[in-house]
C-alpha cells in the first residue's frame, strides 16, 4: 500500500465541531439590513398583514420570529436535542476539486448532505414542527419540488407526533417516486400536485395553493413553509454559523465569497446572512437559467402562490402565473424569492448568477469524481458558481476562498444522472 502523502495531516479536509459547539441561537439578518423589511400585504385588502391574519395558518412562535427584530433568537432545547442527530455538520476543503481546477483559490463547503433527509432542509422543518406541536396543532400541511423540503417534514413532525400532508409538484413526483417512499416511511401521506388537474407538470407556486387550502379548511391543521419566508432563513443560520467556526479552526480569518444555489432562498440565507455584517465578503446567489428570478425577474409586491392565497410579498418574481419547464432541480423551479434575499440583491450587497442544466451536470459529474459525494441537481448550481469563481481567481492569481453550501445530496436524483451521462438531458427542456 502506498504511504500516505500527508503523514501529519497537514492537508486536512475535515473541520468537524463538538456537539457542545453547536450554535444556541440563531442569526437574525433583521438588524443588519439597511431599513426595514417592506411588510407583506393581505391578499385581498392589500394593507399590510398583522399577526392575526396569519394566525389560522402559522404557529403564534414562528409569527413572532417573522416580524422580529431581536439581533438573536434561541433556539429551544427540544430543538437542540433533534438537530444533534446530524449537527455540527462538517466543513469540508475541497482539496481534490482545487487540484482538479488548478486553482489558486481554496474551496470550502459545509456538508449539509448528512442530514437524515439529505438536505439542509431539515434546519427549519424541525422548528416549525416543533412549535406547532407544542401549540396544540396536530397536523402540517405543506408543498415540496424536489421532494427534499416535504421529506424534511415528514422527519420533523414524526420527531413530535404530528400528521405530514405533502403535496408534491407534480413532475417531481414522476421524476423521483422514492422520495413518496421516504415521506411514507416517516408517517407522511404525500399526493401529486396540482390536486385538480393531473396533466399540469405543477409548480412550487400551484403546490403552494394546494398547501394552504388544506390549511385553511382544517382547524387541527396549520401550514409549513419551505423557504422565502424570513423565519425560515433565520433557522437556516445555524449553517454560516457553524462555518465561521469552522473557517477559523482551518486558519482561516473569512471567506471572500459564500455562494449557495437559490431557489426560495433559504440555503443561501442561511449560510450567507451571518456573514453580511463584514462588507468586505461577498455573497452570491446561484440560480436555474430557466427559472431566473434574481437575474431577469422583476422587484415588486406579487403573491407566493399561483392561486393568489397568500400575502404579496416585495421579491424578485417572474410572476406568480410562471410556469417554469420541468428541470431536475425542481427545488429551484419558484417564480419568486425570499423578500431578504430580493432585498440585497435590490441593493447590489448580493449577486447572482443563472446556470443551464447541462453545465450544472458537468459541474456535479466533476465534483462527484474528485470529492466523491453525488450532488443533488440544485446544489450543482453552487458548484458551477464555484468552478466559476476559481477559474476567474487563478485567472487572476489570487488566493480567494471560497465558501459554498452542499445543500443536499442527489442519491434520489439518479434518473437525472442517467439522462445526463446518456446525452439525453436537454440544455433547457
Ligand atoms: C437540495 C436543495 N437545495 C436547494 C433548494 C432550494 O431551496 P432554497 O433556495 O430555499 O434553499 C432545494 C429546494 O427544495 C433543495 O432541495
């Protein structure tokens, strides 16, 4: 056997955290923003929404984080004990990746894969189960497009005893049918979406409506968000928080980029938001070319859903009607976006960048091959980024570091791998 080329360790690619190091509070963007968040309007009055009005559908606890303004939030103990199954995750150096690059730059990704659900998504669907448990509500409803979000659920509301209803958009249903199984196993019943018309591909939007119908028609029933929502980034924070600590312990003093892929922007917040109060970081969001709300959507009031049922919030939108094609990375298939995420890139303080889907392929067969790990299709938007940054620092001969978030892995996604390593999967169906 060869001897290993680094007998001390000095070219580590772990950076791991005790679990005593996992964060107790989470982030709140709220007080770093340049002004106030614009509210979000009742759908039918168009004036600003009060807590009441949001009350038949959220818990009273996520309500309060919405709107607060608080610089942290603790996070509950009952919390805590659940995240632990998985957290700290690890932050790991892409050594391999730099290599195969030739790149001047170091590559650092946090490993949300290791999530029981596969995804960073579980950082919220944890909370929100929880204080809708502990608020006397026995049942969630919700909406999922790649199934990462609806599976999160399904793992969150067994950990408190709750029913799961997911609709999922309905291309994705078709495209992964073992992501039903996964939301089956953990006690979650999960239908196709649209509900009422079985030759529409679907949409986050369409789901969406589905979700909050349920909702709204039931009294034991309230409604879980995925992303866009400002409760749900700041769950997300736990992510860059975790990576600042990280980032020391590999000697390093910040990263000068932290790109995530975008599709609600919860990802993306969360690992990008702690790191916005140091101006000299710069934070990129990474987007599907077919569905590129940051890059070519419109900055205005629009509705969350396709059906107009929920409260229009200032964002990016293509419009609320959208119907994006059916691409593999149906997590970014959303007309809208986070009004936090919106808001920076309004401002110049975040940039973003759209991709194709062959060059996201190319980009996670790459990754897959030197760094090992299957990337789902919506992370692969964060690695064409980073390929691209790396390029353009050893084009530069700068040193850059640069951090991403491996927001979920794509064991489930193998019928777009297949398509891909075939030559069938379209640039941009
Ligand atoms: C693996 C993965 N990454 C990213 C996203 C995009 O969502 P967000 O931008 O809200 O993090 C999703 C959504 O389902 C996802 O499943």
């Amino acid at each position: 056997m060869a001897a290993p080329t680094d007998p001390r360790g000095t070219a580590d690619t772990r950076f791991s955290l005790s679990q005593a190091e996992i964060p107790t509070a989470w982030f709140n963007v709220a007080p770093h923003l340049t002004s106030p968040l614009d509210p979000p309007l009742h759908p039918a009055t168009r004036e600003p929404v009060g807590p009441d009005d949001l009350a038949p559908l959220f818990a009273a606890e996520l309500i309060g984080q919405e709107m607060s303004a608080d610089p942290w939030i603790d996070i509950p103990g009952e919390v805590l004990d659940v995240l632990r199954l998985w957290r700290p995750t690890p932050l790991i150096r892409a050594r391999r990746l730099e290599a195969a690059l030739q790149t001047t730059a170091r590559i650092y990704f946090k490993d949300e894969s290791v999530s029981p659900a596969g995804s960073h998504k579980p950082n919220s669907a944890v909370p929100q189960a929880f204080y809708n448990a502990r608020e006397g509500i026995r049942r969630l409803s919700t909406e999922t497009g790649a199934g990462q979000w609806g599976t999160a659920l399904a793992f969150a509301c067994a950990q408190y005893d709750l029913e799961c209803a997911v609709y999922m958009v309905r291309k994705s249903f078709e495209q992964k049918p073992y992501r039903k199984v996964i939301m089956e196993t953990w006690g979650a019943s999960v239908v196709p979406s649209p509900i009422d018309d079985p030759d529409n591909a679907g949409s986050l939007g369409a789901a969406i409506s589905d979700a909050v119908r349920d909702a709204g028609g039931r009294d034991d029933t309230h409604y879980a968000l995925g992303s866009v929502l400002n409760h749900v980034l700041l769950h997300q924070t736990v992510i860059g928080l975790e990576a600042q600590q990280q980032l020391a312990q590999a000697g390093e003093t910040r990263p000068d980029v932290v790109i995530a892929p975008c599709g609600g922007g919860s990802n993306l917040g969360g690992i990008a938001l702690p790191f916005l109060p140091d101006p000299t970081v710069r934070l990129l969001a990474a987007e599907p070319a077919s569905c590129p709300t940051l890059t070519q959507g419109t900055y205005e009031y629009d509705f969350g859903d396709t059906a107009g049922l929920t409260p229009l919030m200032n964002m990016y939108t293509l419009g609320h009607d959208f119907m994006p094609p059916g691409i593999h990375a149906g997590g970014l298939r959303y007309h809208g976006d986070s009004p936090i995420i919106s808001k920076l890139v309004h401002e110049g303080r975040m940039e973003a960048v759209a991709h194709r889907q062959r060059t996201v392929f190319e980009a996670n067969v790459l990754f897959a091959r030197v760094e090992g790990k299957l990337p789902a299709p919506e992370a692969g938007h964060g690695i064409a980024s980073v390929i691209a940054e790396a390029n353009d620092a050893t084009a530069k001969g700068e040193e850059r570091v640069i951090l991403f978030n491996y927001c979920g892995h794509g064991l489930l996604d193998l019928s777009a791998y297949e398509d891909h390593l075939a030559g069938s999967l379209p640039e941009e169906p």
